[in-house]
C-alpha cells in the first residue's frame, strides 16, 4: 500500500540484486564500521570507486523530490569536490566539511558525483 517511496521499493530492489555477502571473522574482534551513509531515504549512493589517495563517490535523488541529504563518511577526507560524470571538477565545485558531513542539495532524480581527496 503507499507510494513506492513508501515501500521502499528502491532500497529491496538494491537488496536483491546486490544481496549482502558475509566474510566470517577473524579470531580477533573487529567493531562495526561502515564507509558512507546518507541522511535521507531518497538519496542512493550508488557507487564509489576507489583510487590512490581519493575516492570518487555517485549519488542520485531516486523519489522525484527535492531534498538536501548529508553524505557522511568514516574516511579521512582532506578535500572535497563536486565532479562531472567523466570525473572531472566542475568549475565552484568545492564543498565544505562540515561536521554533519558534506551538505548535498538534490532535485528530481538527479546525479551527483563526489570527489574526495584522503589525507595521507
């Protein structure tokens, strides 16, 4: 019953198609530690690709709002930097680190990738 967005169609159709793999531990313990996570529902964050010093982060607006999301990170982070789809920065493309994480502003369906340059 609902909207898709209420049923959250988006987030069992992710778990299905890319079902979650567990590693068994090793002896010694090891915490609960996640990379990314997003403020709102709406926003996916569909990849993040991996190179020396950054990691390039994709995410899109999946509901049909506008919506401001935090993307939070666990990660390092030196610099950050909105890029095009090739990964390129775009030109007042620099985002600030705030303490909630770097503030993301979305309309409908859109994409947005992030560049984050790791301090060493």
């Amino acid at each position: 019953t609902g909207s898709f967005q209420d049923a959250g169609v988006i987030q069992r159709a992710y778990n299905l198609n890319f079902p979650l793999h567990v590693v068994p531990p090793s002896s010694a313990q090891c915490p609960a530690w996640s990379a990314f996570s997003v403020s709102s529902p709406a926003v996916v964050l569909e990849t993040a690709e991996d190179r020396p010093d950054a990691v390039v982060v994709r995410l899109y607006e999946a509901h049909g709002s506008t919506v401001v999301a935090w993307l939070q990170t666990s990660l390092p982070i030196k610099e950050a930097m909105l890029c095009d789809l090739l990964e390129r920065p775009v030109a007042q493309g620099h985002l600030l680190l705030e303490q909630q994480g770097l503030r993301l502003p979305f309309t409908p369906f859109h994409v947005i990738s992030v560049f984050l340059i790791l301090k060493q």
